[in-house]
C-alpha cells in the first residue's frame, strides 16, 4: 500500500489532539486552493506534522533538509507529504525548480525563511530564498506561524499538554521590477517578509524582529485572496 497525505494526515491529526491543546481557528483563512507559500516560523519537529495534518485537504508541500531522507519512517511520511529535498548551505537549484513547479501546479508551499530550527521559538535571521521564489513565480505570500509547542518537554515533566496556537497574517506580494535584485535589497524584501512573521508573535517569540513599526511595508503589496 503506497502511504499518502491523505491516507496519513487524519490520524496524525488524531494523534497530535492527544498530545497538545492546539488552537487551529486561523486554519479558517487560509485558502483551499493554491498556488501560494506560507511563510512561516520554524521551531521544532512538531511544525511538520502539525503543519500537514491541519492544513488537510489543502495540497500543501514543503522543503526538508536532504538529511531528513536519511530515516526510514522521516523517509516514508515526508515521501507521502511530497516534500521537497533542499541541500542546505547552498543555492539548490534543483530544490528551487521542483518547488516553482508545485506553486504552477496549484500547490502551496511551506517554506521558513530561517533555514532551520529556532528550538527556543525566537527568530532567527531569514534567508533569502523564499524571495527568489516569489519574484519569480509572482505567488503570495501569506504569513503563518506555530507557537508554544517549545515547551512540549517542560509541560510533559509538569504533566500538562502544552498549548499551541496557530495565526495567519495578511496576504501580500512582493513589490520589486525584476527578480534578481542586488543582494542589500534581497535583505531588505527578505526581513519585510520577517517582519510580517513577527507580527503574527508574542513579543516575547520575535528574535531579531522586534520592531514594530511598519516601514517594511513599502516592499509589499496585500491582496484579497478567496477562502474557498
């Protein structure tokens, strides 16, 4: 029997509800149909699971470290959620290519500008790539974070499911005249998009974006997308 998001995503989600109180009321605006990246935080190996049964019907892929590949059961449910290797410490261009065709598929995308792991739910500094990939494939970005599940462990010695919340933010493009721009610029649009992230936060969980202002807003452009 060949596992697919479909067949695996229903009883992870039953498990996970044993595991955690997880208030999933944001799932509700995010559109059913792509293409479109979701650009979120990254805290732990909690965000995958969460993140694909949740997200269910909705035709949601991702990148994942090639490592990930390397255990037969990370193997076997990342296969099923379609996900897409990423070399890290490298432009991947085969990475970028497979994901430029999923958004052309009517796919969303996962992608979290930090690259890796937070651990403690502070942010990180955000790479550039998932400014490539919205330049050139002119999809929106909707901002989407996960928190409070980094105290999965604390709450378990304490005996209590930890709490964990879900918020979505405002869709936007990315105003910029080409899809190569210089690399202070990709920075800039990279930490707009950051910004959006951190918003969405406790202040307590912004990292390296705890200004609140809204000066970044110049580099983008919301938009109305429909729900269903």
């Amino acid at each position: 029997m060949i596992l697919t998001a479909a067949r695996i995503n229903p009883p992870i989600k039953a498990i996970l509800r044993t595991m955690l109180h997880i208030d999933d009321a944001a799932v509700a605006a995010i559109p059913m149909h792509g293409p479109l990246i979701l650009a979120t935080n990254h805290i732990n190996w909690l965000d995958a699971p969460v993140g694909f049964s949740y997200l269910h019907p909705r035709q949601v892929t991702a990148f994942a470290k090639t490592e990930t590949w390397d255990k037969f059961l990370m193997r076997t449910l990342f296969n099923a959620w379609e996900a897409i290797p990423i070399t890290r410490g490298q432009v991947d261009f085969t990475a970028f290519r497979k994901a430029e065709e999923a958004l052309q598929a009517g796919k969303m995308i996962a992608v979290a500008p930090e690259g890796t792991r937070s651990r403690d739910g502070k942010l990180n500094q955000g790479q550039a790539g998932i400014i490539y990939l919205a330049l050139r494939t002119g999809v929106p970005i909707l901002p989407f974070v996960l928190y409070g599940h980094e105290l999965l462990g604390e709450s378990y010695r304490r005996y209590q499911r930890p709490r964990m919340m879900m918020k979505a933010g405002r869709p936007f493009r990315l105003l910029h005249p080409n899809t190569n721009p210089d690399r202070a610029t990709r920075q800039e649009l990279t930490d707009a998009v950051m910004y959006e992230i951190a918003n969405l936060l406790p202040e307590q969980y912004r990292g390296k974006y705890q200004a609140t202002n809204t000066s970044h807003r110049c580099h983008l452009d919301f938009v109305d997308l429909p729900i269903r």
